[in-house]
C-alpha cells in the first residue's frame, strides 16, 4: 500500500469525545473505488441510507436531512445530523465545501423546545462571515456553505451566491471549524431558551485531529454528533486527577458571570512537590509521586467589576513522610507507593514468621504515611498498631517459624486435546451470546453495567446483579439487576455468538426482561449478589450502599424484588452494631424460607469496594446474619432482626478472629440431617462452617497465615460435595493463585520477580483437615481462537498470560447424578506489556490477548480436566466488509439450567454484561 493510501486511511478514523461516527466513504485511493460503510460506536443512527458500490465512478452523496436517536442519561436528547460533503476540488484538509442545511436547523431548534431559529438579515451580499474562537492558535478556519453557496470568494460557487438575491438567512452560528489541528464546535442560536435545562448547553461534540489527506477526489458524508448536556457538577479531588491523567478534561469549573478562565487571573504562587493543572476555570494542585496535599487542592478564577480577574484562596502545597529506619535484622522492609499515591511500606520476617509489637501479632506491617486533620502533620500509620515511629521500628520482633504440612500434588489431567479454535476436550457448542450494552440502555442499566452475580429462574430466565454508574466519567456506583429470557431456540437470534438487548420487552432475542435500577439519591450502592425464592415469585439482591449523608460511611443492604415484574418490595439498610463501614456480598435462601446475608463489619479504609468479582473486601470483620422466613415473605421490611449474627472476631470462644476479610460467598447444604452454611472469609482459602439453624461454629480451617492452608492462594467460590447417601466429602473451590518466580524461560525476571497467576481448582476435605486434589490452570498454554485469536499458539513464558477463576457450579448429568464442576475465568495479559522484560515484553507487544477473553473449564471429580472453551462477544465489523470481530470479555459466574446447559454470566469490555450459554453436554440433557 502506498504512503498516499496510508494517509487516506488514516483519514477515515476521527471521533467525538463521547460517541463514535458514523460516515460512508468513496476513495480510489483507500478502497479501490467502492462505497464502504464505516460504523464506529456512533450508537443507533437512524434514516441512514447503506450506499452501493461506486464501481469506480464519480461519487454522488444524497442529501440526507437529520433525524433524531438516542436517550442517554446525562447528555440529555441527542441530536444526530446528516451533513454532505460534496466533491468540489480539496475535500479533506483544505475543504471549502462544509454545507448546513438551515431549514433542519430551524426544525431541530423546534424538536428540542426551542420557538425556532433566530433570524439574521445582516448576510446580504456578502459571504457569510467566520467566528473564530479568541485566543486559538493554529486552527484551520474553514469556510462553509449555506444552502449551497460557499463563503470563500475563490469558491467556484462564490460568484452564484452574490448573484442571488438578499435572502434572510436563518442563523447557525458558527465557532471556529477546525479540520486538521483544531476541534469543531458548532452552536445553534435558537429564538428562546428551552423549558429543559438539559438543552441549555447543547454543543457539537469534539473532533481529535484528521490524518493528513491529499487531494484524493474522495466525497463522504457523516453524522455528526450534537449533544445536550446536563448541569455540570464538580467532580471529586480524585476524579480530576484521574481525567488529568487521562488526558481528558471537564473536569474544571466552566465559565459563567462570575468564573473566569484560568489563565485571564494572575499566577498562582508555586507549590512545592507539585504542579499546577487547569481546566476551564479551575486549577488544582497534583502533588508529586508521594506526596500528599496539604491544604486547599483546587481554586476558581473569578471576575467581578471591582476587583476584575482574581483568585479567591490560593493552593495548599504537598508534604510527605520521612523514610522510615531500617527494620531490624531478619526482617525486610519494601516500600512504594499505593494506588492514592501515598508512601507504603511492608514488613515480613525473612523466615516466614509473625511480626510482634508488645501484645499485638500480625503476619505482616503495613505502614502507610498520611497527613490527618486537624494539624496535617504527616506521620506514617496502621491501623491496627497506630502512629508508627523509627523507635517502634526498633521494637519489633520475629516470632519463631510456623510449622506447615506439605499439600497434596497438583493433579494432572493425562492425555488431552487442545483445539485450534480456543477450546480443549470435547466441549459443547455454544447455543447463543446475548449481551446488554450499558451504553445503549443507559436509563435501564446505567453506564458501563458490570455483572458480580447471576442464576436461572423457575421460569427459565437468566438474573444478573451488579454496579453501573450513572455518566461515563462518574465514580458513583448504582445498583442494578436484571433479568433475561433466553429463546427456546438458537435459531431465533440474529447473532448468536454476539446478540444485543435493548430495552425491556416481550422479544427474546432483541430486549431484556426488565432491568431494576437505584442510583440512591446519587449515592454509592453496589450489588454483589441475587438469588431467587424456591417458588419463583420474588429476588433477593445483597449489596453495600450509602444509606445516609456522610459519604465516608456506608452499609449492608438487601432488596426484595417481584420477580415478574421486577418491582420492588421491600428493602433494608443493616446497621446494627456493624460500625460505620459495613456491607454484604453474598445471599443465600434456606430451607425454612429465610435467608442468610454474608459480608463485613467494621471496615477501617473508607474508601467504597468497587467492582471485584465475588468481592475481595481486605480490612473488614466477616459476618454472617440470618433472617426468617416471615422476614422473606413479608410484604414490608422495617427494620428487620436477625435469627442470629455471627462476627470473626474471635468473640464467645469462636476460633476464627479476623480482621482483613469479608464473607464473600457461601453455600446453604444439608449434612446428616442438619442444615449448615459454608463461607468463604477472606482473599485467601478460608473455609468456615456455621449451623445454619443457630449460628454456632461448627468448623474452621484455619486464618491460612499461621494455620489451615497456608499459600493456598485466593478461594473465590465453593461447593459441597456429598456422597451417594448425601453425606459430605469435602469442599470444592475455585479460585486463582499467584507464584513469584525470578526466571521465566530464561529470561531474568528484573528485582521485582514475575508472578505466575493461574485459575485454581482445589477440594478440601469435609473435616477441613487437608486438601486433597488441586488443578491450576495455565491458560497461557491454550492455542487458538476466534477471528484475531486464530493465530494464538502456546506461550513458552508462564507470566505471560494470567488466569482468573470466580464462580463455581456443580454439574449434572442427565439423571440428577454429580459428574463434576465447572468454574467461570478470565484469561488474558495484564496490567500491560511494559512490566515483563526482554524477550515477554517482545512476545507480549505482538501477543493478541492483550484483550481478555472468557474461559469456562470444566473438570470432573477427581479434579482432571474434562473440556475448556475460550470465549468472547463477536459481531461484524463493517469497515472490513462485515468481518467477525471478537469483543473484549471475562466470565465471572456461572450456573447449569435444569435443562442441563452450562451458562457463563460475563463482564463485556464495551460496559456491558452478558450471558454465554453452552448446549448440552452428551449425557447431561
């Protein structure tokens, strides 16, 4: 391909900072003369006329008129309309041909509340003049046309427009138009201002900047994007430092009466350990790598007549902590930073032993340095020990080693057949995909859904329970739940290895069900777990939400939802004797009809657990509470009871006593007779057993520090196993465990070593005693794929490519009888390619699952590996002619239908989830 070709391509990708473009090109030089749509995130685009082949002749673009598309949470009503770009010499850097149809514009103005367009008379004979942005350095200013008459006298129309007589031109006022270097905002001037706030600000979107193009007699057309935003509303401190480095901005106060841009006030004073950032009319500190501000972070320019362009306070500065003194002799001390940008430091004995401080014991010291109010003096911190000093530093101790039993080996699978197309064994077909874009049902799901749970219905369907927020930028987490019906057959939908829901309805194959929304009053709420009742009339969703106005605190919080419907019931905030920072993470129902919430208590950090799969709460007390079966099946919840509670704390002679943890899954079971919960308290593997009748402690295997299963890695799910008669045999986990080696094939891994993380299975025994099998997962060893994975062979580097396990289920043949298990993973490289060395970085750059995709891997009892099957949501891409493409996707949970299928509820990398369902195995239906 030639470089003209290059830059021709190059050419057809441009975006708007919130939506993608949708635009049809004719290019000789790019695509051989033919007419090829290009479809680009732009959301639904609606009248929008697919051209034919050009058959390399002459282009000729339809006029195409606008239409209107799309309800999208904060950017109010959007507006799409259909410009023409008309051959007329240049038409791409240097175009002289931007034509606006007025008459639209007057209906577009009417559309959005307006009376209509303002009138203008002052065009006359002359051109239509150009208003260019004040203070905008090199910008390409282009002329335009209205109703077809260029504003540039060397224009060939020109000369048509000053022959035609005065007409009073309906007004699009135009701010500076840039092509090539600039960015492109356009604003309607309408006769009055809107009842609807939501369209005060409506402006064009933004344009990044064009490749270069030569003159290559290529037409197109596009919709261009017009949005009307909401209010704006200032972020947090945390979310302007996040944009900043994002490069992105909004984030600064806009301009007003009062609000002055940025740099029309004087210098801000420097502040020492940071720079000082802007945007709009606000500047704000951004200390430097460990340091930690002080004193006010952000200020607003303003502007009144007396004092003209001024600052109202100046910026804080930034200070850190001192380094701490060397740990005495046996113990290492590594510091960095963490993810607030704070100085850390971790303490270990060198021989594997607990750390001792007076009294307190711990297996290992986190010091983190902050600067508290009132008197923001930065001192180095824990949470359990308090201030930390040098001469505290001197203090500590090593306690003797722990004595450790060696676990079982690994098991190994035998003889097993990996396949060309991602999956190994005989693994089942997948029966269909179907997903729910966030970005296309914002007002049913929020922005970017992500599911953290799901199961199957009485009635068939499919419920997933999760977090979203309410606009693309927002760090304010919603609840959300959501049901789906799956078609009875394949064959139904559209496309079955990629099929998009939209809307709530009554179509299989083209809406969801419902979909249950809180945004609590704009205050964080989190679902992390949903179960249905044995009769199928109602759901049960547990989660975490702010339930009052101080933002630091937040709660355990349960909702009961009609399960046709998708209504609420009843709801309830948990907060007694929980401290200020509480939730729950898991639900499960009980025999007797009342229901068990698992969680944590009594957290220290505050900031509010994001989405994780299943949860990994670190600084919490794991409790567990059960509530009855007239609390379940009661219309209203008050402020409900529990049976009983149980804390690990190590209260009433209760072994287990932790505080890093959160019961993050459970299982409700029968064992001779008595019914039991299983719970899974920490990120590492913990097991605890309770009678689910009273609460009392049954078993505990153990904090997996000192005692129990020591460096078993992170369990995230559990099932029980039982035998023929019902008795049970042990549990079985899934999960992910993280190896640090310093050579990877040969290749030397730097001072940092490289982590090894691979899906875990592992069965425990039923006394809780010892393990009994385990099967890790090296995914990285997996060839092969769909569309760009076609090409994935082996990795010969283990630290390559990580492998997440989550959910779990049990799996059953067509008979009712226990076969084995099946576990929902991710699988994919990451943070990215810049932390390997050498060679994996290389391997790692050119690597194509650098995008994650799905695996789900089933295996039978004895722990061997039965079938795997790698997956992600496909669908075509029209810029190569209709080509598959496969999406970015992870399987988090997993259930069997009681048809037998194996479904995957998935987390989609455009901000969505979705639903993977595998046709049966041979023998399970």
């Amino acid at each position: 391909m030639s470089s003209k070709e290059d830059e021709c391509k190059k050419g057809s990708e441009y975006r708007t900072s919130s939506f993608w473009l949708q635009w049809s090109s004719c290019d000789k030089f790019c695509n051989g003369g033919k007419r090829v749509r290009h479809m680009c995130k732009a959301g639904v685009v609606l009248n929008h006329l697919e051209m034919e082949s050009c058959n390399n002749e002459a282009c000729t673009v339809p006029d195409m008129g606008w239409s209107m598309a799309l309800e999208n949470g904060d950017h109010g009503r959007i507006i799409i309309l259909n410009h023409s770009f008309r051959k007329v010499g240049t038409l791409c850097k240097n175009s002289n041909d931007f034509r606006i149809r007025t008459a639209h514009a007057d209906d577009l103005c009417k559309e959005m509340g307006f009376k209509g367009m303002k009138q203008r008379s002052d065009y006359d004979n002359k051109a239509l003049q150009q208003v260019s942005k004040i203070n905008t350095k090199g910008v390409h200013k282009l002329p335009f046309l209205v109703n077809g008459y260029a504003s540039n006298p060397e224009h060939e129309n020109y000369n048509l427009r000053k022959s035609t007589p005065t007409r009073a031109f309906r007004d699009i006022k135009l701010g500076e138009m840039g092509c090539m270097m600039g960015r492109t905002d356009v604003v309607l001037s309408c006769e009055r201002r809107p009842a609807n706030k939501r369209f005060e600000s409506a402006a064009w979107s933004e344009w990044t900047e064009w490749g270069e193009c030569e003159n290559d007699s290529r037409s197109r057309y596009s919709s261009i994007i017009l949005s009307a935003s909401a209010e704006w509303q200032q972020p947090s401190y945390s979310e302007v430092l996040a944009k900043f480095d994002q490069r992105s901005g909004g984030w600064g106060a806009p301009t007003n009466r009062i609000a002055a841009n940025a740099d029309l006030c004087p210098p801000l004073d420097p502040v020492e350990n940071a720079e000082i950032i802007c945007d709009q009319a606000t500047c704000a500190v951004k200390c430097d790598e460990g340091f930690i501000p002080i004193g006010r972070r952000r200020t607003k320019c303003r502007f009144n007549q007396t004092k003209q362009f001024f600052w109202k306070k100046q910026l804080g500065g930034c200070d850190s902590c001192a380094d701490l003194a060397a740990p005495p002799a046996g113990m290492t001390m590594t510091c960095g930073l963490n993810k607030m940008n704070r100085k850390k430091c971790t303490l270990t004995c060198d021989n594997g032993s607990d750390i001792s401080a007076g009294e307190l014991i711990k297996p290992k010291l986190h010091a983190v340095c902050a600067c508290p109010r009132p008197d923001r003096i930065c001192r180095w911190n824990n949470r359990v020990f308090g201030e930390i000093s040098d001469e505290g530093i001197a203090e500590l101790a090593c306690n003797a080693p722990p004595t450790t039993t060696q676990a079982p080996a690994t098991t190994t699978a035998g003889a097993f057949t990996f396949n060309a197309d991602g999956t190994g064994g005989t693994a089942p077909a997948v029966r269909h995909y179907a997903v729910v874009n966030g970005e296309a049902n914002v007002a049913a799901t929020g922005h970017g859904p992500h599911a953290a749970d799901g199961q199957v219905c009485a009635d068939g369907g499919y419920l997933a329970a999760g977090i979203s927020v309410p606009t693309e930028m927002s760090q304010i987490g919603q609840c959300v739940v959501s049901k789906v019906m799956p078609c009875a057959t394949a064959a139904e939908y559209a496309m079955p290895l990629g099929n998009d829901l939209n809307g709530a309805g009554a179509n299989c194959a083209e809406n969801f069900k419902w979909a249950w929304l809180n945004n609590n009053n704009n205050r964080y709420c989190h679902m992390v777990s949903v179960k249905e009742s044995a009769d199928g009339s109602y759901i049960l969703a547990a989660g975490t939400r702010q339930s009052t106005s101080t933002s630091n605190n937040y709660n355990g919080y349960v909702v009961k939802i009609d399960s046709a419907t998708g209504t609420t019931i009843w709801e309830f905030d948990y907060l007694t004797g929980a401290g200020s920072r509480s939730g729950f993470e898991t639900v499960h129902l009980t025999s007797d009809g009342g229901f068990i919430v698992g969680g944590f208590m009594n957290r220290v950090d505050t900031e509010k657990p994001g989405f994780k799969s299943g949860g990994q709460v670190d600084q919490g007390i794991p409790v567990m509470h059960k509530f009855s079966a007239a609390q379940a099946a009661s219309s209203s919840a008050g402020t409900p009871t529990p049976v009983w509670s149980y804390s690990c704390d190590g209260s009433s002679g209760r072994t287990c006593n932790l505080n890093d943890g959160s019961v993050k899954n459970m299982r409700v079971f029968t064992d001779a007779g008595v019914e039991k919960v299983v719970g899974l308290p920490t990120s590492r593997s913990i097991l605890l057993v309770l009678d689910a009748i009273t609460g009392a402690e049954i078993a505990y295997s153990g904090d997996g520090l000192s005692s129990g299963f020591i460096g078993d890695g992170t369990a995230n799910d559990i099932e029980v196993e039982k035998d023929a008669s019902g008795a049970v045999t042990g549990y079985v986990t899934s999960g992910l465990r993280a190896v640090p080696i310093q050579t990877d094939n040969g290749v030397a891994c730097g001072d940092d070593g490289c982590s090894v993380i691979t899906g875990s299975f592992t069965k425990y025994k039923a006394d809780l005693s010892a393990s009994e099998w385990k099967l890790d997962l090296q995914t990285g060893e997996w060839p092969g794929g769909a569309n760009a994975f076609a090409s994935v062979v082996a990795t010969p580097y283990k630290s390559l490519v990580y492998t997440e396990c989550w959910g779990l289920t049990s799996v059953k043949d067509g008979s009712g009888a226990h076969v084995g298990y099946a576990a929902a993973c991710g699988t994919g490289i990451e943070p990215g390619c810049g932390i390997h060395p050498g060679a994996i970085q290389t391997e790692c750059n050119n690597d194509p699952r650098k995008a994650w995709r799905g695996a789900v891997a089933r295996i039978d009892l004895s722990g061997n590996l039965v079938w795997y099957s790698i997956n992600s949501y496909q669908a075509p891409n029209e810029e190569a002619g209709g080509a598959m493409e496969s999406g970015e996707s992870a399987s988090e949970y997993i259930f069997q239908t009681p048809e037998g299928r194996i479904v995957s509820v998935t987390d989609e990398g455009f901000g969505g989830f979705g639903f993977l369902t595998f046709e049966c195995e041979a023998g399970t239906c």
